[in-house]
C-alpha cells in the first residue's frame, strides 16, 4: 500500500500536531485554464497612503521622503512599553483564571518607497535592504532588556485582512515568548538535546537528497514544501547553516535570502497569474534570558489560495474544530512551484507551460 495516495495524517515536529491528508479528493487540482489577471493601473505614490514618503499618518507625524526602507512605531501598538509589570495569582475555581500584563513594542515597516510594489517585482538589491531593516530592528528591539521574543511578519493581500497595498510588514517584540514560536523552539531543543544535531539541520539534508519537496535552493538558502504542510502551498524558508537568528547571517547568506524570497515572491505570483496574498513570518532565537539550544531559523509561507487567484482555502468547520487538513499533497505542491518559470507574468520572457 502506498500511504501517499490515500487519507493520511502527518506528524509537523516543529509543533508535534499533525495534519490530514486526503490526496484522493483532488487528482489535478490545478486542471482547467488560468486567466491572466492583469492588475488595474496602480500609482507608484498614493498620497492618500499613510505609508507612502511624505504622507501624514494618524496622530499627525508626517513620514520622511524615505528612499529605500522606512520603519516607524506603530501608532495603533498592540502591546506598550511602560504597561506596569504584574501578575495577578491565579483566581477561580482551583486557579483556573489567569492573568498577566505585557509589555512590548510594534513596529510597522516599509519595504520601498514605491507604493503599488510587491517583493515579487523588487530586485534582489532592493529587497537585500529589507533583509538588513528586518536584522537592525531584530538586534535593536532584541537587546531591550525586557524583550523576549521579535516577531517579524508580513500580511499581504486583501484576502489575508491587509489593510494597505503599500509593501510593509510589521514586527511585534515583548516580553513574553509566544505559543507558536515557544512549541518550536522547545521541540528543536528537543530534538538537539536527544540527538546532538539541529532538527532542520537534519530535516533539510534529507529534503535536499530527496528532492521531492524542494522548490528552490541557493549555496545558502532553500525553499520547501515541508512534509507536515498545512497550507496548499505552504512553503519554509531556512538555511542550510544552523544559523540561530537574522543576526547571525554573514553578507553572503543576507544577499543569498533576498534572491530566494524574490525568486520565491515571482514563483507565487505566477501560480496563479495573480499577485499572491500570504502571511508570512520569520521565527528565530528568543531574544531573553531563556535561550533555548538547536534554534535554526526559518521563515514560513502561509498562502491561503487553493485553485486559483479566487478560490481560497478556508481553515474552518472540520480544521477549526479538529485538525488541519489538505487536499493536494505537499509533493504535488512542490512539484507544481518548482516547475514555474522565474520570470515574472507581467514581465517579458515569461511563458507559462
Ligand atoms: P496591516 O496592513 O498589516 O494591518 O498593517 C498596517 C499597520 O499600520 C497597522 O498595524 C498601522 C496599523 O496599526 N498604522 C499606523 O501605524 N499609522 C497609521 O497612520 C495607520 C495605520
Ligand atoms: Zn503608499
């Protein structure tokens, strides 16, 4: 029996849950012709953007006429500096009520000065300068003494809730490690501590002999459907050094992660001839007293289309109520990413097969 072609689940050891695959309900699911969606003309400065140079924000503050990157305080912060420390004892019924405040900072930040781009038509010097922004604020939000935890981030498309088409992305540091990067930095410490190797050390020396689910790779970089994908075509970012966080980055695994993330941004957007809505975050090593061992960074691609620039996968009824679960297998979806050209749609020299 070949499990692959029929409903399985598999195990994600970065966060131990597991995701159902049912490959059977989708045999081509990319069947039938893409209409090439041509975007309406968008201008390259919309002073009715409050993150375009010059413009004027809430509160007043009036952005710089920034060249390159811009990074700013949010003026809408989730989180805040000076909330006073506390933490309430556990009340209720044997303790079940808890409650702590929270400091931290938001950060909102501009990947270009130029309003209606995408990483997927920045060039690799340009998006360079993002990988540099994204490392500064890491390091200086991160050497903050009560700073735990920088969350970068990146919410793109109307589909995903962005608010705004202006390229940016945003940074969330705090005091306390979050649940989703504190599970993965526990398993791959783990994991190092039992076997005395890095977990996607490991993990990625299997995928790149396998071949598989890579969908691209640098000397330093390699982009891959993990096994354990969630999202149709979920990818992860990581490289092939055990590098623990964006700081420890040499210039050549910097520039070599802004041609990845650009090669990646144009693959997507060529999937389905659409600019191509996702979240995506970067997890990396805690940045407090609590260091965990075996940390290898990794950015994660969360798409949310399934068939085309208007058909979505929608995480509800069963996946809200039980597990995750997927229809296309994650080697479909990486074959399907590899095969796409690196050339833009809008771009000359495109062809699509
Ligand atoms: P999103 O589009 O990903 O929601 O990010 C926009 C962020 O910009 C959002 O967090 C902030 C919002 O609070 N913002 C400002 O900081 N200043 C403004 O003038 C408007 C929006
Ligand atoms: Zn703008």
């Amino acid at each position: 029996m070949d499990i692959p072609d029929y409903p399985h689940r598999r195990h994600n050891p970065l966060t131990d849950e597991w995701v159902k695959v049912s490959p059977h309900r989708t045999k081509r699911p990319w069947q039938g012709q893409q209409e090439r969606r041509d975007e309406e003309e968008i201008p390259s400065h919309d002073p009715k953007c409050y993150l375009c140079p010059g413009s004027s924000r809430s509160g007043g503050v009036k952005n710089p006429d920034y060249t390159s990157t811009f990074a700013f305080d949010n003026d809408f912060p989730a989180l805040l500096p000076d909330t006073p420390a506390g933490e309430q004892d556990a009340s209720g019924p044997q303790g079940l009520l808890k409650m702590r405040s929270e400091r931290g900072r938001c950060r909102v930040i501009c990947f270009s000065p130029r309003h209606n781009l995408t990483m997927a038509r920045m060039n690799s010097q340009e998006i360079l300068k993002v990988v540099q922004l994204w490392r500064e604020e890491y390091l200086t939000l991160g050497s903050e003494s009560y700073i735990s935890h920088v969350q970068i981030f990146e919410n793109r498309g109307e589909v995903m809730g962005c608010s705004n088409r202006h390229p940016h992305g945003q940074i969330w540091a705090e005091e306390l490690i979050p649940d989703i990067p504190l599970k993965e930095l526990t398993q791959q410490e783990h994991y190092y501590l039992q076997h005395g190797s890095g977990m996607l050390e490991d993990y990625l020396s299997y995928e790149t002999e396998q071949g598989s689910r890579m969908v691209y790779a640098n000397s330093s970089w390699a982009v891959v459907v993990p096994y354990w994908a969630t999202w149709p075509f979920e990818v992860m970012v990581l490289p092939y050094r055990r590098a623990a966080s964006l700081a420890e980055l040499t210039d050549r695994e910097q520039t070599e992660l802004a041609e990845a993330l650009r090669v990646l941004c144009i693959k997507y957007d060529n999937l389905f001839l659409t600019s191509f809505p996702y979240s995506m975050g970067i997890h990396q090593a805690a940045t407090g007293d609590r260091q965990f061992q075996g940390t290898h960074m990794h950015l994660h691609y969360y798409p949310p289309l399934l068939r085309s620039a208007e058909i979505k996968k929608f995480m509800v009824g069963y996946e809200m109520m039980a597990m995750a679960q997927r229809d296309i297998t994650p080697e479909q979806s990486a074959r399907r990413l590899a095969e796409l050209p690196e050339i833009h749609y809008t771009q000359e020299g495109f062809h699509a097969d």
